[in-house]
C-alpha cells in the first residue's frame, strides 16, 4: 500500500512539472494595429545638424533674442534665424536644423541647443552657415513624440535611435507567456502638444541679469539659462550645468536634483527661480558651479511659468493641460526675503501662458484671450490697471525689451513699439504657414 501511495505521489508532481514546462515553454503571439516608432539612429543624429535656406513658420515654440537677432524655435525641428535691426521689417536668414529642439540659450557667438538626447554648441560667427563645435551626448532623457492616442505605442528600443515620429501600422509581438506584458504594451509618457504650441517648454525673460549683447535673452517659459560661465538646464527633476568658459568647448559639470515636474528657470541677477508644477524654487548662484537652495513656494498643480522684477515675482498657473489643476490666474508673491516668499495677491485669468516684465509694466500671455499688458506699481491692485489688451490673437510667449515686445502665438511672430504703453502699435506680424 505504501509503495502505491508512493508510486502515485511521484506521477502527481511529474505531472505537474510537465504542465509548468509546457507552459514555460509557450509561445504568445500578438497582432494588433499601433504607433510603430520610426527612427533615427544615432550615427545620424550626430550629423543632424546643418544649416539650411530660409523656411516658413510652421509650428512655432520658443523665442529668443540677441544683438538684433531674432531666433524662432520651429518645434523639434530647428531654429529659425532673422535680423530684426528693424522690427517692423524682420529678415529671415537662415534656418539651423536641429531634430529633437525644444531649448536654446547663447553665450556670445555660441548657440546651446538640444538636439534629442544631446547638447550641441553651434558657432554662429558665420550665422548662415552654423557650424556645430562640441556634442555632449545622452544628456537629456530619451523622450517620445505626440503619437495618436486612438492606438496604442508599439515597443521602442532605445538602442537603436531616438523615435523622431510614428506610423500607423499592424504589429506583431511574440513572447514567451511569462514574459508577456500588457495586452497593450509600453503606454509610454508622450511629449505633449497644445494646438501646435509646446505644452510644457518654456523661455525667460530677464532684462536686469543678462544682457543681450553677452547672453542673450529669451522668454519666461525657458528650460535653458545662461549665468557666468554656466549653462543651466533642468529636466523633469534635475538641474544639469554645463561649463561654458570656453563657450565652443562645453563641458558636463554637474547635476542637482531639484523635484518633480519642473518646467521652468529664470535667472535674475545671482538668482534662479526655477517653476514647478506644484511651485518655485528659489536657489543661488553667489557660487555658480554649486547653486544652493534657498526656499520654496508651494502652490496648487498647475503649469507654471515664473519672472522676477525687484522684490515681486510673477507666476501664470494654467489649467487643462497636461501640468493638471483647475486654475488659472496671476499670483504675485513678495520675494523681499528670499528665505521666507509670501503670496500677496492672485487674479484670475483665461488661459495664461508666458509673461514677461520691463520697468513696472506685466505682460501677459492669456492663450485664446490675447495679450494683457498692466502696471505693477501697485501689487495689491494689478486688475485696476490693465494698460492694453490685445484680444483678437492667441498668445504663448513675449520678450519685452528697449520698446519693442517680441510675441510669440499659435499663428505667429508679432512685434510691438510699446514706448507709448496706452497705444501698443503694431510693427510687425511673420505669420504662420
């Protein structure tokens, strides 16, 4: 009887092994119509950048301005170079191609962009024809363009490129069972549009710590900054430095973690201000290798670019996009101690995106609702005392800089003579394509 017993043990869990190997041993096969990746290698996008012919606006991003040169940002295509010496007659130059852009800055003839995953330094002494001179590479996350949401992403492998775009097609993934994902595999994080605006890239405006005629300046809803002889870029989480003391000859320094779902950076004076979307953070740069934090401001989830003018900063939360939150308004906060800063006021708003500031005067990007232009001489009554409104145009960014307002929006570049601040008049307009 026990020989029995132990004779049918034996056949119990043989076969139970031979159910588990067959099943190791499963093959799944899956058919399913996707966002297959199409690709860049790596070789060629370390020969991706060039300098082309002039070309028309398409989907304009960021902008930024220096010693009359206007740069226009074409998203995650390239640079669009004018000679702005006359606003009211910009000249189209040339067009720098550089896939994957999103962020500029310059120090003196050297352009620092993104180039997907890589930093490239463009010499601009020869500006139609811009030559790269240094590539640091793999030092931004490897991220996705906006696929169709109706279908799902096909697996990306790193390995072989960065993912410059998607085709619709049926794909086939085969697996063994313990290895298979999801049904819908790899619903990877996307870099988002807005009505073709980038939804989370943003520029700074600061026309008391830079200079244009050293490094430049660009809008307040920036991800790159110059200060001394660093270039400061932040990514979702960190801030990476970049040694700029010989401006062709770039190198990696280090990096700081900051938090979660930064966006934004504006130097003003030996300052950062650096927008989140849950708030600012305040750090210095008394010492610009090792920025040391200060404080932070906290405030509810929302999109949240930032710009400082004397002991106010200025900050836009926006609602309905990818940042979250329900709110959109102006909040002033008193940064006359660093170490402690204190809202004041908030004021509701339709849609704010960038803002920039000049001499007491707030510009304001409300999307759909145009451009806002008040005087801050009282912070306690900022909605007493809108000077312009520019209702008829949709509005991302703005560069307030010797009278002339350089505005970026959905349908393209506009300039204005603002000496006269009760009568904006318009100089220019480089419409969309």
């Amino acid at each position: 009887m026990q020989n029995i017993q132990t004779s049918t043990k034996i056949l119990f869990i043989a076969g139970i092994l031979m159910i588990t190997g067959c099943r190791d041993r499963l093959i799944e096969k899956r058919t399913y119509m996707a966002n297959v990746p199409i690709y860049m290698t790596y070789d060629q996008l370390k020969v991706s950048v060039a300098s082309k012919q002039a070309s028309a606006l398409v989907s304009p991003g960021k902008i930024y301005f220096k010693d009359d040169y206007l740069f226009v940002n074409e998203i995650s295509k390239g640079i669009h170079v004018f000679d702005n010496s006359d606003p009211a007659s910009p000249q189209e130059i040339s067009f720098i191609s550089i896939p994957g852009n999103v962020d500029i800055a310059i120090k003196g003839d050297v352009l620092y962009a993104d180039n997907y995953t890589d930093l490239v330094a463009i010499d601009l002494k020869n500006i139609s024809n811009a030559t790269v001179t240094k590539r640091i590479s793999g030092v931004f996350p490897y991220s996705l363009p906006a696929h169709d949401p109706s279908y799902p992403m096909a697996m990306v492998d790193e390995s072989i490129g960065v993912v410059i775009g998607w085709k619709i097609e049926e794909t086939t993934e085969i697996c063994k069972d313990a290895d298979c994902g999801p049904a819908y595999p790899n619903w990877a994080w996307a870099e988002g549009t807005n009505g073709g605006m980038l939804d989370n890239i943003f520029f700074t405006t600061n026309t008391t710590g830079l200079s244009p005629r050293s490094s430049g300046l660009g809008g307040s809803m920036a991800r790159f900054a110059v200060y001394d002889n660093y270039l400061y870029a932040i990514n979702s989480s960190e801030l990476k430095l970049f040694d700029i003391a010989s401006p062709t000859d770039p190198v990696s320094s280090s990096t700081v973690t900051i938090g979660w779902d930064i966006e934004t950076i504006f130097p003003y004076n030996d300052k950062l201000f650096i927008g989140s979307q849950t708030g600012m953070f305040i750090y210095d740069l008394a010492t610009p290798s090792d920025p040391s934090y200060i404080a932070q401001f906290a405030h509810v989830r929302s999109c949240d670019p930032v710009v400082v003018e004397g002991d106010y900063a200025y900050v836009t939360l926006r609602s309905g996009s990818s940042c979250g939150g329900f709110t959109n308004q102006l909040d002033v906060i008193d940064i006359s101690t660093l170490s402690s800063p204190q809202l004041i006021q908030s004021y509701p708003m339709t849609e704010p995106y960038g803002l920039g500031v000049d001499n007491g005067q707030l510009f304001v990007c409300d999307g759909d609702d145009g451009l806002k232009v008040y005087s801050i001489a009282d912070p306690y009554a900022i909605d007493q005392n809108l000077l312009s409104h520019q209702a008829e145009i949709n509005t991302f960014d703005v560069i307030p800089y010797n009278n002339v307002l350089m505005m970026i929006g959905e349908d393209g570049l506009y300039q204005y003579d603002y000496s006269n601040i009760n009568n904006l008049v318009l100089l220019s307009v480089i419409a969309v394509n």
